[in-house]
C-alpha cells in the first residue's frame, strides 16, 4: 500500500517490491528535545517523500515541521504494512504503534512520537484518525480484498481521508472563512474526499507492483463487469486482454476524477500557503492520473512518475494560484 497522505503525499512514496528499504537509524541523544524530534521527522520526508516534499515546502515553518511528523509517523505504520514478514509480526508491531499512539506521554526515545506529540499540543490535529490508518493497513496484512466500489472507498478513507483530516488540523482555515463547527465539517469532507482522490490514484498507479506482491485493490464487481482476473504469467505480466484492461483502468481513473472535483473545493478554504501547497500536491498526483488514463499500457508496464521538472510547474502554478 502507499498512502498519499492525503494531503500529503499519504503515505506516500516507495521503491519498487513487496518490501520498503529501511530508513537508516538516527543517533539521537535520549531524552530527544522536540527540535531534534522535528529534525528527525523532516529526515524521513527528504528521504521518503518526494511527491510530499513538493508541497510542504510552500508551507511556513511551523506548520512545515508539524506536517513532517504527521508525515513520519503515516510512513511507520506504511512500512509496517509493506514489509516481508509474517503477518502476525506485522500486526501485532502495528497494534504496538497503535499503543505508543494511545500512550498519555510519548517514549522519550523515540523522536517521531516526541514530535508529533508536540504536533499535537501545537495544532487541533485529530490523533485518533491514525487509528483508522491502522486499520486500513492490518487490513491490508491480512490481504483484504474489496468486493464493490464502496468497499474500496471506505478503506481509501481509512488510509488517505485520515491523513487528509489531520492534515486539515495544521493548515488552518483562511482568514474571512467562518470557522464555525459547519465549515469545518464541511473542510473535513473535503479533505477525506481529496484522500480518496490520492489513494485510487495510487491503486492505479501501482497496480502491477501490488498485483506481484500479492495485493488486488479493484473491486471484484469491476474486475467481472470488464472481465479481467489481473492473474499474472510467469514473467510477472498481466494475462487479460490489454484492451480490457485499459478500459477497466480507464473507467476507474474516471471515477477517480470525480474525487477531485469534489476535493479540490477545499482549497478556497484554505489560507493562502496551505492552499498552494495542497493544490500543488493534489496537482502532481491529478496528473499522474491523466498519464495513466491516457497510456493504460504504460502504467501497466511499470510505475507512472512525472519528472522533477513537470512537478516543480505544477507548485509554481499552484503557488500562482494561491496568490490570486
């Protein structure tokens, strides 16, 4: 799995294969002060995240480095769900996240929960939408399939909405946007939308990479209504008809769409930095979603990326956008 973040880049972005590379241990003093548990944090999204990475630079510092702990933790609980392993080890260490989360002061050793307990103390981010990421990711231990589209919808909601709901936490609303309990549950819907938008784009985009690790994300009901298997031959290709499969992807790249619509009505509603810097992550990942849908093929040959040109326009057109 790769969560976007969601408006990060949820979880976000990793090497080919079933198994992530480990980030190289940090030395740190114990106890770790908190601007050495940002620090950390801001290391693993250099090294981790570069569709993330996009954006949050737009962001001011604070806000920056509070989004790098969300950030930083989202990741460790995606490597948990990706690693190789037994899957009662990989549930059992992320019932041990789920515990550090829960915990009412933070290991002192550990520089991720440091900072985003200090994240936490700094911004009304909602800690327990990292439950739903839990979930989603035993899910996917567990190799969950998803019968029906709303099957589908609901994990992306679990793994990318959530990290769009605590995104939401540190970006704040913009001044002259009424911040009553209506608008901002109407934000929270949008931001889960723009997850979902995120993660199907992901599902897509990783097809072929999660199909050989074992996973399948597409509805069942799809799969039949285009009559596709996403079976694999022994060289590790698709054996359905291209043409089938470029009209399933098509069709689900179409839908994916739709969340975007809906999710991109919440930058107005943003202030400006964190306007332009969700606009310029949600714009990667859109065109990312064009690529796919106009060559299926190509996506289904290896993973779809844009180059560190194209993702640079698309924040400058963001950040233009933002400054209207």
């Amino acid at each position: 799995m790769t969560v976007p973040g969601a408006i990060p880049d949820p979880v976000p972005d990793r090497p080919p294969g079933p198994a992530l590379r480990p980030v190289t241990p940090i030395s740190v003093p114990v106890p770790v002060s908190v601007p050495l548990a940002y620090r950390c944090c801001e290391r693993v999204v250099r090294t981790r995240a570069r569709n993330f990475a996009y954006g949050i630079r737009l962001l001011s510092p604070p806000k920056r480095r509070a989004l790098s702990a969300l950030y930083a933790f989202a990741r460790r609980i995606d490597d948990i769900g990706d690693a190789a392993g037994p899957v009662d080890a990989r549930l059992a260490a992320l019932e041990e996240a789920r515990t550090g989360l829960r915990a009412p002061r933070p290991d002192p050793a550990d520089p991720v929960l440091v900072a985003l307990r200090d994240t936490a103390a700094r911004f009304p981010v909602p800690l327990d939408a990292f439950e739903e990421l839990i979930d989603g990711c035993a899910a996917d231990v567990a190799g969950a399939r998803y019968q029906s589209y709303e099957d589908l919808v609901g994990y992306c909601r679990e793994v990318a909405g959530s990290i769009g709901r605590l995104s939401l936490g540190v970006f704040g609303l913009a001044d002259g946007v009424p911040a009553g309990d209506g608008t901002l549950r109407r934000a929270a819907r949008l931001a889960d939308s723009l997850g979902v938008a995120l993660q199907l784009t992901n599902v897509l985009r990783d097809l072929r990479e999660d199909r050989c690790a074992g996973r399948v994300y597409l509805p069942a009901d799809d799969l039949r209504r285009f009559g596709c298997t996403l079976d694999l031959d022994a060289s590790g290709a698709f054996t359905d008809p291209p043409e089938r499969l470029a009209r399933l992807i098509r069709y689900e790249a179409g839908r994916a769409l739709g969340w975007y619509v809906e999710g991109m009505l919440l930058i107005p509603l943003l202030d400006r930095r964190s306007a332009a810097c969700t606009a310029a992550m949600a714009g990667i990942y859109r065109r990312l979603l064009a690529r796919i849908a106009a060559d299926p093929g190509g996506a289904l040959a290896g993973r779809v990326s844009l180059t560190p040109w194209a993702k640079a326009m698309v924040a400058a057109r963001a950040i233009a956008g933002a400054a209207r």
